[in-house]
C-alpha cells in the first residue's frame, strides 16, 4: 500500500500490546431485605511502537505501561415491600507511564500521570401511591464525587462533585391491550442537580412521554437541557 511503500521500515503499523486483568465479584443475601455486593477488578497494559519519519531520520521507540485498578461495595435494601434502597461506594484509578528514547543520541524521558476517582452515592426507588390509572413510580438520590489528576511535571488538579436527582413516572391512562391506538400512556419528569467545586451549579431538567398505539409499536419523546 502507499503509506507502507513511503514510509521507513521500522514503523509500528500496529503497535504491540499485552493485556492483563482479574476481576472479582461476590454477593452475601444478608436477609431476605438486605444484599451485600462487592467487585474488584486490577489490570495493566503494556504498550510499545516504533517511530522514524525517513531512513535518514533517528529512531524513536515508545513503551507505557498502564496498571489500574477498581473497586465497589453496594448495598442494598427493601422497605416498605415496594421500596429500595441502595448504598455504593466506588474507588479507581490508574498510573500511566511513558517511556521515549532515540538510541542514536543516548536520549532517554520518561513522563507519567495518575487518575482516581472516588464516589459515595445513596438512592431510593419504588411505588410512591396508586391512582385508578396505575402506580405512580419514583426515584430519587443524592451523592458525592472526587475527581484527581496530577502529572510528573507538577501539575495537580482536583476537584470535587456534589449532586441530586428526583425522577416521576406516572400513567395516565390504564394499560389496555384490547384499546386500540391507545394501549398505554405515559408521563416521566426528572431533574438534577449538580455542584462542581471548580465553576459553580448546574441544573438539568427533563420531561418523557411513552405511547403505545399497540404492542408492537412505542413512540418515545423527550425535552432536557
């Protein structure tokens, strides 16, 4: 092809890659109400290529290594019969490490940057009351997160995340399958709520409509910003 026939024949086409990983995942029914989850997951990548612009040109050979890492433990609850409630936690990150040398001139750098995340979020779920055309369902929830990125070079950034979420699903006619064109109508508005440590809020509202003429066939239409 042209750019193989151009270019030097010491260039990574496609670049080499060795992947590891192991991921872990358990649960524990405490009681028939309670569950207790847990997931672990570490992997490391291990990349290399090679770069010369022209025969004439120096060689530039390019290794990372990127190890990361994941963890999350949830919980969860039923109240009320009709009613969940759910803890998480989560916890990740990974460090990425780049080597560069040209042998020709003895040259040798290396950079490396690291990422975490960690996050605390609780929720709700379930029948909030009934009406002669169906349940009406809701789901509402708030968390925190933390976002960390810094560099070899000195640079640091973090910040942090705060939010919440209510969300209202409600029929507005009863489900029939005998009613033709009109088997079922629904009604969603959401909103959420989120404050960023480094630029200030933002509010993002939502409404939903679900129609189905018959079951075959689902109409879905939305409006957010």
């Amino acid at each position: 092809r042209d750019i193989t026939a151009i270019g030097a024949p010491s260039n990574t086409l496609l670049q080499a890659q060795k992947r590891q990983s192991l991921f872990l995942s358990g649960g524990w029914d405490i009681s028939p109400q309670i569950t207790l989850t847990l997931d672990g997951l570490v992997s490391n990548r291990d990349t290399s290529k090679s770069y010369q612009s022209s025969d004439a040109s120096p060689l530039v050979l390019y290794h990372t290594v990127t190890p990361g890492f994941s963890a999350a433990a949830g919980l969860e609850v039923l109240i009320f019969d009709t009613w969940k409630v759910h803890l998480s936690a989560v916890d990740s990150g990974s460090r990425n490490s780049q080597n560069i040398a040209i042998p020709d001139y003895d040259y040798q750098v290396q950079a490396q940057t690291w990422n975490s995340t960690a996050e605390l979020e609780a929720t709700a779920d379930g029948t909030l009351i009934s009406t002669p055309a169906g349940e009406i369902k809701a789901a509402l929830g708030f968390g925190r997160r933390r976002e960390a990125y810094r560099t070899s070079a000195g640079s640091d950034y973090n910040r942090s995340v705060a939010y919440a979420f209510v969300e209202l699903l409600a029929p507005i006619i009863v489900p029939s399958e005998t009613r033709t064109g009109l088997h079922e109508l629904q009604f969603s508005i959401a909103g959420r709520l989120e404050n960023y440590s480094d630029f200030g809020d933002s509010w993002n509202p939502k409404l939903g409509v679900r129609y189905v003429p018959f079951n075959a066939l689902t109409f879905r239409a939305t409006w957010g910003k």
